[in-house]
C-alpha cells in the first residue's frame, strides 16, 4: 500500500516534561532541607570595642606627598629622593605598626609615584595606602 506524501512512521522528539517534573521535585526536595541544614550553623557576632582601645593620632602617622613638580615630603618636612629612603627607615625603625600613607598630586607621573612607593617598600614600611581627597 503506497501512501503517497503523507507518510506514517515513528517520529523522534525530545519529551522534556519528565525532566521538568524532576527537577522542580529535586527544587522542592532542597527548599525543605535548607533550612535545617542551617541550623547547624552558628556564626558569633563580634563585641563593641571597649573605649579604652588605643586610637592612634593622626600627628604619629607618616604621610608621604609627592607633588607634580617632583617635590617630595614626609609629613610636610622636605626631603630629596636619595635621603627618602634613609629617613623613612629611621622613622620606621622606632613603630610597631609599618604604614605609611600616600598622597600624590592627579598631575604627578604615575610611575614616578611607584618608584617612590617601591623605596617605600625597601625602607621597611608593609602597608602603603593612598590618601584621596
């Protein structure tokens, strides 16, 4: 029997409707248990500082400028590239905490400011941090 263009034969497509059942039943299966498994769980919150901390002024901290026309302070005090690394040092030498602020002018190079910070680096201070306005 020929029939013709209409043909009759076995048709293969995905049925994709068991996977969604399973799915949304795996979806279910874990907004149920989430919480209890958070249960578990313990998280502590950390207290309020007593008032007694010591605060550390502002006058003991090292701030570095470096101005666009390549003038070079610690704390307001001038100093030349080759002397910075030595003064630095020695300043360093007497603080327990080795941090030492940045503040560089917008139009000073840019890797006029990381040479500076790498001497930074080499005079013994471990955290450099940029002063922004």
């Amino acid at each position: 029997m020929d029939v013709g263009n209409n043909q009759v034969g076995v048709r293969a497509t995905i049925n994709v409707t068991p996977l969604v059942d399973i799915v949304l039943v795996l979806l279910i299966i874990f907004m149920v248990l989430t919480p209890s498994m958070l249960e578990h769980l313990s998280a502590s919150v950390p207290k309020k500082a007593e008032e007694t901390t010591q605060t550390v002024a502002a006058d003991t901290s090292i701030v570095i400028d470096y101005s666009a026309n390549r003038k070079l302070t610690i704390n307001r005090e001038p100093v030349t590239l080759a002397a910075f690394a030595p003064k630095l040092r020695q300043r360093l030498q007497v603080r327990r905490e080795k941090v030492v602020f940045f503040r560089a002018d917008d139009a000073a190079a840019y890797g006029e400011v990381v040479h500076v910070m790498d001497l930074a680096r080499g005079a013994g201070a471990e955290t450099l941090a940029l002063v922004t306005r």
